[in-house]
C-alpha cells in the first residue's frame, strides 16, 4: 500500500499511530500549529507531517513495526509525546 492509500485509508480515524501491513501512519491533531515533524526515537529522525483537514497532521513511515518510539515536534518546539 502507498503512503497516500494508507493515509486515505486512515483519514478520519483518531490520532495515533495505526500500523499498516508496509509500515506505520502516525496521525495527531495540532490546532493551532502550523508545522508539526514525527521525531522517531531512539536515532531523532525528523519527518515532516502533512497537514490534513481538521487540524491533523500525518505522516506514512514505511518499513515502521508496532513499538517505534516516537514524538511529535509543533513549529519547531520541544518534542511532545503522542
């Protein structure tokens, strides 16, 4: 599945991480942010999110497992868990 079917697929669902069997969709809602990166840990690999209807945000990661640690980072802040 393409990140974009995968964010298709998602949208409208609630914000998390929803593991696809190619990777994993991260989604969270940032009202009043105008940027928001996924911030994957333990390595801080910064991946900038598309910003959806709503106030989401997502970001398709593949070759992503069930258990990744990650953050999230509005308009260049600190990291914020999920």
């Amino acid at each position: 599945m393409t990140s974009q079917r995968a964010m298709e697929k998602h949208r409208g669902g609630s914000p998390g991480a929803a593991v696809q069997s190619d990777g994993v969709l991260f989604r969270t809602w940032a009202s009043k942010a105008t940027q928001v990166n996924l911030v994957l840990q333990p390595d801080g690999i910064s991946i900038p999110m598309q910003a959806c209807e709503g106030n989401f945000f997502e970001a398709f990661v593949p070759h992503c497992r069930a258990g990744c640690c990650y953050h999230f980072q509005l308009d260049g802040g600190g990291l914020v868990p999920d």
